[in-house]
C-alpha cells in the first residue's frame, strides 16, 4: 500500500531512486540466496557482504563520473582521451545490455516453467526464446513504449512482494528464537580460489545503480548522485537481511549445485502462498528489466553509430544477439558472462575517473579508482560460473 501512495512515489527523489533500486534487486535477490549458500554454507552473509561493498565502490565512480566527467564531455576543453573512453564505454555498455537482457528472459524462463512444474533446460530456452523474439518484434513494428509503460507498476508490485519475503522470514526466525530452537548448521564448505572466482562472477546480481548516469535528461547531477547513493544503501540492507534471515533455512550443500529457482522452495517453508507471489514478482520483474535495457541499449546503440542503426532496428539486433546466447550458454554460464560484459564497461568508467582524478591531482581518488579498476579486471579474468 506505501508503495502506491502518490504522496510517497511522485517525488523526483523517489522516482530517481526506483529506477536503479529496480535493478539491483531485481533478478540478484531471486538467486543470490540459494546460490551463496551452496557455494558458502552459512558464510552466505560474508559473500553478500563483498559484493555490496564492491558495488558501492563501483558505484562510487560512477558518481564522479556523473559529477566531474559529464561537465567536462559538454566543454570544448574535453581532452581527447576522455572522449575515446567514453566512447568505448558506450560500446561496451551496448554489448553489455545485450547479455544482460538475455540474463534477465532466461531466468523468467525458468521461472515460468516452473510455475507449471517443470525445471527443464530445453523448455526453459524455449519460452525464453519465445518472449525475446516477442520484444524484438514488437519493438521493430511498433516501439517499446507501450510496453516500457508497465515498469513503474511492475516494480512496485516487486518491491511489495521483496518486503512480505522480508517480513515472513523475521516471523520465522522469531519463532524459531522463542521456542530455543533457532541454530545454523556447520558451513560444510572450504573456501579455496575457486570460491573467490564464483563471487566475483556474481557482481552482475547487484549491479544496475549505472542506470542513473543515462538519467540525465530528467534529473540534475545532485539529485542522481544522491539517490544512487540512496538505491545502493537501500539494496544492502533488503540483500543482508534477506542472506542472513535465510541462513536458518540452510541443510547443506544441494547435490548437482543450486538451482536459479530455489528460492521458490526455501519460501514454502515460511508462507504458503510465497512461492506463487515470488513467481509473480520473478516474471515481472524479469520482464520489465529486459524490456528497459532494449530500450536504453537501442538507444546507445543509435548513439554509438551516429544514427546508422535506427531505434526499431537496435532493438531487434540485440534481442536477436540474445536469442543466439540463450541456446550458446546455460544460465549461470549467461550471469557469469553478463558480470564480465559490465565489468569492461565499469573498467572504462574508472579509466575515465583516473584520468580526471589526475588532471585535478586527486591522489587519493585516482589510487581508488585504479583499486575498483582491478577488481573490474578480476571479473573479467577469475569470475566463473557457479555450478
């Protein structure tokens, strides 16, 4: 109900906040829990810790980017290093949008088959297939826009169903505490370098705060900074409680490794109506998110060949360079390759951070930034996917 509340949703704040808040916690919260436990035990949290920190400082270049970089790409002055950066950002932004929206409609795949009870690799690339062929259609015939207007619903919907998850495991822990009956079992798990490269390869989970650098045209510098800020404090806090709350529900390790809809099954044990309202939020969110990123990347896509690609024609290439990722790779190979795809493109943001940094001869800024830039390279290079 709070999340439908005009006075509360029509401030510019708030509407800025939604659209990144929106991607963070979208398709991330539906897997991270089972996948960290399988991978951690119940030093789930610890791993939910690094990537909400490694995000923020992510996050941190963007915002300077959006603050000293922006202005500086509208002067006459703008070096020609910075604008070759930013121009291969916009490139690798593209690809990555490409990937990421195959990500998003291979997990409503298997969420839908499995609302139908079916967990079926086959079946799952096949209605994923199906719903990108849709978008891509629809946008090359008649546009996005009328399909770009169920997001803001959508999201709230999410959001409302993320805060009933929340609050059903707290009523389930609680009750566990009053009856001395709450305990966790042993982690059975050993950390080894594999375990580091599964963790980095999930970045991607809670990654979507660089939407508010394209947000220019509604929003002033402040007002994105600050409610990127806001949207990354929010994630953490909702993606921590969520880990931890969830440890109690933890037995072991699953044999054949976690699956992308475990959490279906973890929440049956806490409400039974959870399981369907998740799939809910699952196709909606997943749905939406895909149908934002074709439209922001066939936007750059427009942008990046001075109008060559026109905006119907961006969208139908990208959903077309899905379909062939869909059948190439299985999900957790698509989060792993989507994480790598955002990393170059963080990468290159923190390049073009450095470079300013140093020309303002901000030390301690550029020695950051060149720290987030390894990290982006870690990705790239270590991430795998979990099994």
């Amino acid at each position: 109900m709070l999340l439908f509340i005009p006075k509360w949703t029509q401030s510019d704040l708030w509407k800025a906040t939604l659209t990144p808040l929106a991607s963070i916690i979208g398709s991330g919260f539906l897997i991270l829990g089972p996948l960290l436990q399988n991978e951690f035990g119940t030093y789930a949290v610890w791993g939910m810790v690094f990537l909400c920190v490694a995000a923020y400082l992510i996050g941190t270049v963007v915002r300077f980017n959006i603050a000293y970089v922006e202005p500086e790409l509208n002067s006459d002055a703008c070096p020609r290093g910075l604008q070759l950066t930013e121009k291969l950002a916009d490139i690798s932004l593209v690809l990555a949008y490409v990937v990421s929206i195959t990500y998003y409609l291979n997990l409503f795949g298997a969420f839908f088959i499995k609302a139908f009870g079916y967990e079926n690799s086959f079946e799952q690339k096949v209605v994923s297939t199906t719903v990108i062929s849709f978008i891509g259609i629809f946008g090359l015939l008649k546009g996005l826009d009328f399909l770009e207007k169920l997001e803001k619903v959508s999201v709230s919907i999410k959001l409302a169903i993320i805060g009933g998850l929340l609050f059903g495991l707290m009523v389930f822990n609680g009750k566990a505490i009053v009856a001395h009956e709450w305990e966790l079992n042993e982690p059975h798990v050993s950390f080894s370098w594999n375990s580091f490269a599964v963790l980095v390869g999930l970045i991607i989970t809670v990654q979507g705060f660089e939407t508010s650098r394209f947000l220019g045209e509604k929003y002033d510098q402040q007002t994105r900074i600050k409610s990127m800020k806001r949207a990354q404090w929010i994630s953490s806090v909702i993606y921590l409680l969520y880990i931890g709350l969830s440890l109690i529900n933890y037995v072991g390790p699953t044999e054949g490794g976690s699956s992308e809809t475990a959490i279906i099954d973890q929440s049956l044990v806490i409400a039974t109506i959870l399981p369907a309202l998740l799939i809910v939020a699952a196709l909606a969110a997943q749905f939406s998110a895909a149908v934002a990123d074709t439209n922001g990347g066939s936007g750059l896509a427009v942008e990046v060949t001075n109008g060559v690609v026109k905006s119907k024609w961006g969208v139908f290439i990208i959903c077309a360079l899905g379909v062939g990722l869909t059948w190439l790779f299985d999900i957790f190979e698509i989060i792993s390759l989507a994480s790598k795809a955002f990393a170059v493109f963080y990468g290159i943001q923190c390049l073009s951070a450095i470079q300013l940094a140093i020309s303002k001869q901000l030390w301690f800024k550029s020695a950051l930034f060149a720290l987030v830039f390894v990290m982006c390279m870690l990705v790239i290079f270590v991430g795998v996917p979990a099994e």
